[in-house]
C-alpha cells in the first residue's frame, strides 16, 4: 500500500499465492517482482509461485496441475548454463546426462507450456557475458547463463539511462524523498558505466539458433569487433537476450525502508506486465493467447524496428559491483544484439506491429492454432 500511494500507479494486488509462500521477512527479489509487474501490468490478475526445486522440478510441477491458469510468467533467476546440475544434482536428467541432460528436458518442458499458451520471460543475467561463475574473468570463454539461452522463452537484458536523463515526475515520492527521472537516451546497463550489474547476454552451449531469430543474429555476427573470439563462444547457438527494459535505479518499498535496487530481474517483470498488456489487447479482439512470443516479437520487429527502442551504446564485458571487467563480451550495435536483443518496447508501435503480423499471416495462424489446439490436449486442462 505504501508503494502504490507513493508512486500513484493503480491499485493492484496479488490474488493467489502457489507453493511455499513465507511473507516475513520480505525479501528484495520477490517484492521487485510484484512491484513492477503489477505496476507494468495495469489491469492484469497477479499471482504468485514459489517452487522449493529448480527449473527442472518446477515446470515438471507446474505441467502436472491442471488449476494453474497463468498466461506469463516472469522468472528473476539463472544459472551457468553449463552448471545447471550444481543446482539441481539429484534431478533425473542430471542423474542420467549432467547438465546439457538438464537443460535439453527443461527446454521440452518450456515449448509444452508454450503450446499450452504460457509466456514465459526470464531475466538475462546481472554479471555480463561471463556471468556469476566467472566474475573475476578467469576464462576466457563467455558463460551464458540458463534459462535466458533457452529458446524457448524471452529473455530480457536491462538498460540505464545516459547521461542526458532529464529528472521530473508527478509521482508523490518523487515530489519528497527521491530524484526521479521521466526521460533520456538508454545504454548498456553496466558496472562501468555507473550501475550496479551489467546486462547479461551471449550464445547458448547446447540449443541451436531457432528459425525466428536467424536474420536478426546472422546480421549481428557479420559485424566486425562486436563479438568476443569465434573460440569463445558458440556463434551457432540461441542468441539472448531477446528485448530489454530498464534495469538501474529501481524504487521499492521493503519492508517500510525505501531501496534503490538494480537487475535484469528489475527488466524481466516490467517487459512481463507489457506482455500482459499485449495479451489483454489480443484477448479484446478475439485473438489467442500470446504463448511462446519470441516469433511475434521478431516478426514485429521485422515488420516496424522502431517498435523497439534500438540500443546502441555499451558493452557487456564487466561483471557486477565490485567484481571484474573482462576484455571479452559483447558489444551493443544497431538492430540485435547480444546486450539488449532488440531493444526496449515502444508500446503503440509494438501493438501495431504485432497486429499487422497477425492480420497479414491469418491462414497460417489457423494452421498453427490447430496444432496448439492439438498439443494442448496432451496437457492437463487449465483452469
């Protein structure tokens, strides 16, 4: 209540709590979470999951009940990519093939809650391209890190604002206790330039480049200077992340102390409340529910770049607060890359886009809803 009347967004509230909810003492992660997709997401019903494994558990849990009826979901949590059974030793695919085991039954277990109409977002990373196993550049190989490389799912990296930041807002907290700011260009969030994390994002080890991205990333790979040594890094794997939001400087109200937080788990609900919006608009014109969206989300871009905000300044080759700086990682350039993916949303322009998609690919859409239709029947039914 506090953060709703300081900020003036509308009145929101998380209807439904899953799993094993502890309310006190509230914890920073979780209350970024339903802060900013709440206040991202006007209008939109919240609820709340907590699951006591890792991805593997999780979406085998979430497949095996029939009331769950989420159409997004927003995940603030990753891992090295390679070190997934670090996590999650005792799961089956650990147990029988180690990590790429892991990450290849998680990615089947993301594509059914796609089919089943479940938009999935997970947060990029906060330690760059060589991630938090790998703060103090040790390696020269980047880390990506998992969920985000899944290709089944929107990854989301974060941006701050430059140097042109122009300060205001109407917000009461904004009038009293906080500098607030309404507008300025967007970079790279990252440690050497003032943050506290920097943007995640790079190349999947095991899940190939999917279709939906294959112009977008080719074209970033054909750049000069942008990308750390071919040996690096694995130019033919999912590129992450997909979009951005802003990540830096985030208001929360915890626990009755005002904090200042920064993260791609600041971006990733913020970028799940406009995919909510987005969904709500489809679900007002009769259309289906958004599912898996990287294709729609790519298609629009294609259809109208300036759906996105391109980002074109920074890096991701620095760590988080007060860890290392490496020499390699990626470079921010014009359309994709591995830093923001395709930028930040422009909302009106992004509905419009996603529409005029839509309406141009209409019989194939038919096509492709009858095989959701399909698939859907091999899940439990939603409530």
């Amino acid at each position: 209540s506090t953060f709703l009347s300081n900020t003036g967004v509308p009145s929101f509230a998380v209807e439904k709590h899953f799993g094993t909810f502890q309310q006190n003492p509230p914890q920073a992660e979780s209350t970024l979470d339903v802060q900013y997709i709440g206040s991202s997401g006007t209008g939109a019903t919240n609820w709340y999951y907590t699951s006591a494994g890792w991805m593997y558990s999780f979406t085998e849990e979430f497949l095996s009940k029939s009331e769950l009826g989420f159409d997004v979901i927003s995940m603030s949590y990753g891992w090295s990519e390679a070190d997934q059974c670090q996590i999650s030793p005792g799961s089956a695919p650990c147990s029988s093939g180690g990590s790429s085991a892991f990450v290849a039954a998680v990615n089947t277990n993301f594509q059914k809650l796609g089919a089943a109409g479940v938009t999935l977002l997970a947060a990029s990373g906060d330690a760059g391209a060589h991630g938090r196993t790998d703060l103090n550049c040790a390696s020269g190989q980047t880390h990506p890190g998992f969920p985000a490389a899944s290709p089944y799912l929107t990854a989301v990296g974060a941006t701050q604002l430059a140097g042109d930041a122009k300060a205001g807002g109407s917000a009461p907290i904004c009038q009293s206790q906080l500098q607030c700011a309404i507008s300025g260009s967007e970079i790279v969030s990252s440690t050497s330039t003032g943050s506290l994390i920097t943007s995640g994002g790079g190349f999947s080890l095991y899940a190939n480049r999917p279709a939906y991205q294959d112009a977008a990333v080719k074209a970033y790979l054909a750049k000069s200077g942008v990308t750390p040594p071919s040996s690096d890094f694995n130019s033919a794997g999912r590129g992450y992340p997909d979009v951005a939001a802003l990540g830096h400087s985030y208001y929360i109200e915890l626990d009755g102390q005002v904090q200042g937080v920064d993260g791609t788990s600041a971006a990733c609900p913020v970028f799940a409340g406009v995919l909510s919006l987005l969904n709500a608009h489809r679900m007002k014109a009769g259309k289906s529910a958004l599912g898996f969206a990287n294709p729609l989300l790519y298609a629009a871009y294609a259809a109208d770049p300036s759906a996105f905000n391109d980002i074109t300044q920074g890096d991701n080759k620095c760590t988080q607060s007060g860890a290392a700086c490496c020499s390699t990682g990626y470079t921010a350039t014009a359309g994709w890359d591995a830093t923001t993916g395709l930028g930040t949303p422009n909302f009106a322009k992004l509905v419009a886009a996603a529409d005029a998609v839509t309406a141009d690919a209409a019989p194939a859409e038919s096509m492709v809803q009858s095989i959701i239709d399909a698939l859907k029947g091999l899940l439990p039914s939603r409530a």
